[in-house]
C-alpha cells in the first residue's frame, strides 16, 4: 500500500499498456482475440467509408442525406486519427526502434510507407480548417482511406511480397516489352511515315500505335495501310500476346506458390515479436519473412519423431510444443524455437516432438537457414548460444565441442 500523500508509480501499468497496444496494433498475432476484432472492425470502417463517399457523390442522396454523411466522415476520421496517434506510440516497443530513441523510433516508424497512407487519410480533413480549399474536391483524397486495407488485408500483403520476390524477373520482362515497343514504333515510322505522316511521322507518335497493338486493345484509330507495315503490324499483334501475358503468368505463378507456401499470413510484426529476430531492422526482417514458411497444426500433431531427418528449425507463434526425452517433457511456449541442434549438425532429430496446444509455427528449411545464416552471422552465432545451452538440458550431444566444429564446417 502506499503511503498517504505519495503517488502511484504506475509506470509498469504504463509499458504493460503499451506493449498489450502493440500486440494488437501492430504484431498481428492469429489467434489474439482483441487483435482479430480490431483488424476486422477497421477492415469494416475503411469499406463503409469507400461506400459512403460513392453514394455521396450521388446528387439526390448527397443533398438528402448531407448532414449523416458529415457525420460518419467526423467519426471516422476520428478514429483514424487515434489509430494514427496510437500507432506512433507504441512503435517503441519494436526493439530496433527502440535504440533510436523515442523522437528517433517516431519519426522513422512515421515515414514506413503504411505510415504514410495513414497519414494522407485523415490529412486533408485537418487541411480544410487551415486553407481555403473547396471541401468537394478534399472529397478525392477520402478515397486514400481505401488503401488502409492494406495494413489489415494479408491476400494484400501476399502480393506486395511476390511483386518483392518477382522484382527481377518482372523488371526483365518489362525492359523486354519496352524493347518490343521501341522496335515496333521504330519499324512503323520507316514503313509509314510517307503514307500516313500525321500517324506514323516520328517515333513518339507511332508509340501510340505499338502501345494499342502489344497491349492488344486496337483502338482502330491508326492503322498501317501499307503491305509491309500491315505485315509488321501482324507480327507485333502475335508478339504483343505473349509480352503481356509474361509478367501475368510471373505473378499468377508466385502468388499461388506464396498461397500454396503459407497457411497463415507471416506479418512483419510477427516476425519481429521472434525474440531472435528482435534486434534486425525492417529491411533484414523483410528478408527473413521471406524465407519462412508459416504452418498451423493442431493439438495432438506430430512434428517430427525421434530418428528423422531434420530439415527444418521452427519458431512458436503461439500455441505450445511439448519436446519429449527419457529424462521428462519440456515445454516450449511462444517465443521458442526448435529443431537448431539436429539442423546445426545436419544429423537427426534426437527427441520426438509434439503439438499440445493448436500452434502456429514458422517454418525454417535447412536450405533456407544456411543461406540465412550467410548474409546475417548474427543469427546463426544467436541459434548457436542457444543450442549450446541446449545441449546440456535435452543431451543431444556428447561434447558441445561438437557445436563448434559445425559452425565451421558452414
């Protein structure tokens, strides 16, 4: 009890506070009940606001209905301005930004891109008191608010990270198809250029025509009327097919790998919960989300048996996996990974593992982890000082010597 005429210290309620936030706003976890109702409200509020400002601009409902309208856009912006606030707050939490100081981690976590659309959502609104502007045409920039769900959608996300893993395969096709069109156009001006000089008088303006032909939408407006730019413009139309369906067939294919990969949605936040991830920035956890394959199993599930091959390492989401050994189980909760000592010797798997609460797990190939533990060290001498510790609990070695000997031999 304290003490009469003291206060409180109600710092540690503070950070529980703020951490509880954090979880919700930004970690992501699955299976958080305030985490789902959360993003499943906000999901609900961004759609009923694209939806009111289409029927706004309807005349007869806009003028009928003005009053309501004025009122959900107040609401809503401000709701969005305490998710905005919040959001600000609690970025601390993340341990890399956390080193940069409260002001630091603030105004880096404040320029993230999903920042920023935040931003540019409730903006305008605050404008409007400040300059003269016509509210109609602040109308435009509520549309901005569609784009928020990004930060909740995880198909969304699924996309932004095969358009990332994609990068360079669609940055080939697309130089491809800027070079199909500057021969195409180039071609057309030499045949055409005489015939049809207001159509095909210099290479710029016979882009138009090789823009409509490869993208297969032929206009109908310029056409060549020559036999030999009618021939040309024959092969381009075949050519154009192909063109554009490459960079199509290059994100169809990794989207329904990433699907095919991934039960559940790995989110930046929830990578960065992984206490052995803690400490990379966000470009280097960025890499590691994409190495890790998310799986969900039910209690009961399991894992792996004593005697196979381990091919994989695992990180505990949330949910429980019991690890059972001669002397007694262990448990590991989230938080925890396993699967490092058999992986770090590239022997086999010592102990039988067991799902015992329904768990989400993300999954780490050996593949995968050797070329992790290539570009970031770090990791792999932080796996290692925990298999070291390790080896004495659950004996999986004879000599811990043996752990070191590994580390050099990769």
């Amino acid at each position: 009890m304290p003490q009469a005429g003291t206060v409180p210290d109600l710092r540690p309620r503070t950070r529980s506070l703020k951490a509880r936030l954090y979880h919700i706003l930004e970690a992501g976890k699955t299976t958080d009940r305030a985490s789902l109702i959360f993003d499943v409200s906000m999901t609900l509020l961004i759609l009923a606001n694209v939806v009111a400002f289409a029927l706004e601009t309807v005349e007869d409902i806009g003028t009928a209905h003005a009053v309501w309208f004025d009122a959900f856009n107040l609401a809503s912006v401000a709701v969005f301005t305490v998710e905005y606030v919040l959001r600000l707050w609690v970025c601390t939490e993340h341990r890399p930004y956390a080193r940069l100081g409260a002001a630091g981690a603030r105004l880096r976590f404040a320029a993230t891109p999903m920042m920023v659309i935040d931003l540019l959502a409730i903006l305008p609104f605050y404008l409007s008191f400040l300059l003269p502007i016509d509210l109609r045409v602040l109308r435009v920039f509520r549309m901005l608010r569609f784009f928020k769900l990004a930060r909740y959608s995880p198909a969304l996300d699924s996309i932004n990270r095969v358009m990332w893993q994609e990068r360079r395969a669609l940055g080939a096709a697309i130089i491809v198809m800027t070079g199909a069109l500057l021969v195409s156009s180039t071609l057309l001006y030499f045949i055409e250029r005489e015939a049809q000089p207001e159509a095909f008088g210099s290479v710029p303006a016979a882009m138009w025509w090789s823009m409509a032909t490869l993208t297969t939408v032929g206009y109908g407006d310029v056409v060549p009327v020559t036999v030999a730019g009618r021939m040309v413009g024959a092969l381009v139309m075949l050519f154009g097919l192909g063109m554009f369906a490459l960079p199509i067939g290059i994100i169809a294919t990794g989207f329904s790998h990433e699907i095919h990969r991934r039960e559940f949605a790995v989110t930046w936040g929830m990578v960065a919960r992984v206490p052995l991830f803690a400490n990379l920035d966000a470009e280097q956890i960025f890499v590691v989300m994409g190495s890790l394959e998310a799986v969900t199993l039910p209690r009961g599930t399991h894992i792996a048996h004593a005697g196979d091959e381990a091919d994989a390492m695992y990180f505990i989401v949330s949910g429980e996996v019991t690890v059972e050994r001669g002397q007694g189980a262990l448990t590991l909760t989230e938080g925890d990974f396993f699967g490092e000592i058999a992986l770090l010797q590239k022997a086999r798997r010592q102990h039988t593992l067991i799902v015992s609460k329904d768990t989400n797990l993300l999954k780490l190939s050996a593949d995968d982890f050797a070329i992790l533990s290539r570009r970031h060290p770090e990791i792999r001498e932080a796996v290692l000082a925990v298999a070291r510790e390790r080896a004495w609990e659950l004996e999986a070695f004879s000599e811990t010597e043996e752990l070191e000997e590994a580390a050099q031999d990769d």
